[in-house]
C-alpha cells in the first residue's frame, strides 16, 4: 500500500514569549527571553525562583466562569491553541466527513494545579472527602483532547499520548501514521503544560535538573554553553492540524511543510539520564531521514531538544555528529528553549511550529545566551549562537526527548522538495 503524503495546513500556539503564533515568531526571531520570576507562587523556600510564564493570559477572554470550572490551565492552554490552528486553517467541519477527523493530545504532566490546589482544600479544610466533582476530569491529560472534538463534533481516533518531554511529538507522529495509513483525513495534534506549580518547581528541584541561577535568570537557559547548570521551566501549547495532501490541495488549503518522516526510539537506559552517547537519539533521527527517503546531506536545519542540561545537551551533540559525520558542519542547530523555556510536553508541538516556520520564512531563530561552547563540543559546529540567521531551508529536522528514554525525531519538508 503506498503511504499517503501528510502536510501541515494549520498552526496554533500559546507561549511564554508570545500568545499566538504570530507574536511567537516575532520573539524568537529577535532571541526574546521568556523567562521572568516566578509570580504563581511564593519562591521563598525555594532553590529556582523563576520560569518561563505566558504573559498577560486572562482565561476569561476564552472562556466563561462556568467553563473554567471544568478546565486546569493545561487544558485551557490546549484549546486556545488548537483553536487558532483550525482558524489558521481554514477549514470548515461542517464540510468534512467528521468521522475522517481526529484530535490527539498530549502533555507530560497534565492537571497538576488541580491536583495541588485540591489536596490542598481537602488537607487545610478539616479533611473533608468532598472533592470537586471536577477533580478527576481536570486532572486527566485525555481530557484536552475530548474537549477540542466535543467544541467541533470530530468524531474520528481521539487519544492522549504520554511520553514525558516527547509526549506532543509523539502526538503529531500518530497523528502523521494514522493519515499515512488512510484511517483520517485531518487530525488536530498537539500538546498543552501547565507545571510551574510549587510541586512542579519543587519536583524537578529534587531532581537537580532546573538553572538555580536567579540573579541572571534572563540568561539561564542557555544550551550547549559551557556554564549551563539546568532547564528553565516553560509553559503553554502547540497545535498543528495534519491533513492528506490530495485533501488539502482540493479544498485549496495553505500548506506550510510536508511531514517527510519521523522517527521514534527508546533508550532502554535510565528514568531521566538520556545515554552517554545518545544511541537511541541516533536510532531516531537515522529512522525518520530513511522515512523520508532522503539523504543525510539534504538536512538544512535541526532544531535541537537542547533542554540546557549538562548530560542531555552533549548526548544530543554526540548523536548528531553520528548521524550526519561531517554533513554536520553543513547545518544550521538551534535550541529555541533558550528563549521559552522547557514547556516539557508541549515542547515537540511549539518547537515543530519553530522547525516549520524557516521553510517558509528562510529565517533561522537564534540559540540565545550562548557565550561559551561547551569544551567537550566540537567549536566548528553551528549552533546559530545569539543572533537569527537567513537562509533557504527546505528540510528541518525537530528533535524531542523525555524522561524514561522516548526519542522523537520529526522531519519536515518543504512542499514538493
């Protein structure tokens, strides 16, 4: 059975450095720092008090009281974004045979205010068992995606993916394999974060994995830089809507890139130690360049998971060299979480949309607060360091990995290259 051709007709975000996908990437292009103190919550007990917050959010411009209610921000995050994809993409559902239309979401976490701030009534209010009738819907990360097909009567494969900091590019990579296979027309894929909570902070404080460097926290997040100490903690959502190509070219849909290939792998090594030499990050990138039937040297752009940690940064480094060999002086890396943050798992979705936009734009965003390449790092590689470049992209390659081992490598195309 031949595969059938996947393409992007819609992009839809909500992040730190911009509340819609325009004002996104106007800020990455000029190297924007999201990153501010912490205003959720007291940061006085605290090892990291900052993060990358989304700016002026009112839930109220987007939803009624009665509808947030039911919703904890992840949620919330997830269907102003999809919303603006399905705007961007002109599509109509009530023209569409909703059967052939899905939606799959994603997150690593999921409805972890509503989780805290319900233990927290149910421990501060005598211990009464009368929790929310809410609780656990708001809690479910599936939850996200049974509101985006209820608010427009899609009725084809709809499911949650959870992979850790993978999770939304293994959204799109189902969402990908399921029209390649003929099963949907469209699908709405995507994912949405919500953690900068005091579990959230508190959590990966213990694991030692965020920057503690709150007297300079605009430069904190700072990928493949020799005095990284951590990740910033990001929040928001992405949405790309996947479409058939015949399918899209009939209802003369815009077509932003051509899903070439993607590749998924497991490392089978540590919960949250990627390994040394990134063999599973190898595995991933080598499967979505033969998915897509290309060659190593046809790559104009990677577009890094680069987090800004000591291990998963030069795991990465170590893995690319070893796909591309020489090839990779040739291509242009960048790590857009050193303007957002790690928005763990929406990072495939915002970071697809980052991959996505130099095809069409023939701009390349920055890697900001890169001062000094690691030692360890081969200096002739381009990291795009501080400042966007120009240049004619027509594959970009966007890399995502989480704890537990999940590698995620999604390659997109120009159209008709």
């Amino acid at each position: 059975m031949d595969k059938k051709k996947v393409v992007v007709t819609g992009i839809g975000s909500i992040t730190p450095i911009g509340n819609n996908v325009k004002e996104y990437w106007i800020s990455l292009i000029n190297g924007k720092s999201g990153c501010a103190p912490i205003t959720y919550f007291n940061t006085k007990k605290y090892k990291t008090k900052f993060a990358c917050e989304l700016k002026n959010y009112d839930p109220s411009i987007f939803f009624s009281k009665k509808e947030r209610r039911k919703l904890d921000p992840c949620a919330q995050y997830g269907i102003v974004a999809s919303e603006e994809a399905i705007k961007n993409s002109g599509i109509n559902f009530f023209k569409e045979k909703r059967e052939r239309v899905g939606v799959i979401w994603a997150s690593g976490i999921g409805g972890l205010l509503n989780l805290e701030e319900s233990i927290s009534d149910y421990v501060n209010g005598g211990r009464s068992p009368r929790f929310s009738p809410f609780f656990i819907p708001k809690m479910l990360i599936d939850i996200t995606a049974g509101f985006i097909s209820m608010n427009y009567g899609l009725h084809g494969p709809n499911y949650a993916t959870v992979s850790s900091c993978a999770s939304s590019s293994n959204a799109i990579a189902d969402a990908y394999h399921l029209i390649c296979l003929g099963k949907a027309d469209i699908m709405v894929a995507g994912g949405s974060e919500a953690a900068i909570t005091q579990s959230g902070v508190g959590g990966f404080n213990a694991l030692h994995a965020l920057s503690t460097r709150n007297e300079d926290y605009h430069t904190a997040s700072r990928p493949f830089d020799e005095e990284r100490d951590g990740f910033v903690l990001g929040e928001g959502a992405g949405c790309l809507i996947l479409e058939e190509y015949k399918h899209a070219q009939e209802r003369g849909a815009n077509i932003y890139a051509e899903i070439g290939g993607v590749g998924m792998s497991g490392d089978a090594y540590h919960i949250t130690a990627p390994h040394p030499e990134g063999k599973g990050i190898v595995l991933a990138m080598k499967t979505a360049i033969q998915d897509a039937g290309i060659k190593c040297e046809d790559v104009d752009h990677i577009n890094s998971h680069g987090t800004s940690t000591q291990l998963g940064d030069l795991a990465e480094v170590k893995a690319i060299q070893e796909v591309f060999k020489k090839n990779i002086y040739n291509i242009d890396i960048n790590s857009t979480k050193s303007m957002t943050g790690h928005l763990l798992g929406a990072a495939g979705a915002i970071e697809a949309i980052a991959s996505i936009l130099p095809l069409t734009k023939g701009i390349i965003p920055p890697t900001i607060n890169l001062f000094h390449i690691d030692r360890n790092i081969d200096p002739k590689i381009n990291f795009t360091p501080n400042k966007a470049i120009k240049k004619e992209v027509k594959i970009s390659i966007c890399n995502t990995f989480g704890f537990g081992g999940h590698n995620v490598c999604i390659l997109f195309k120009k159209i008709n290259v």
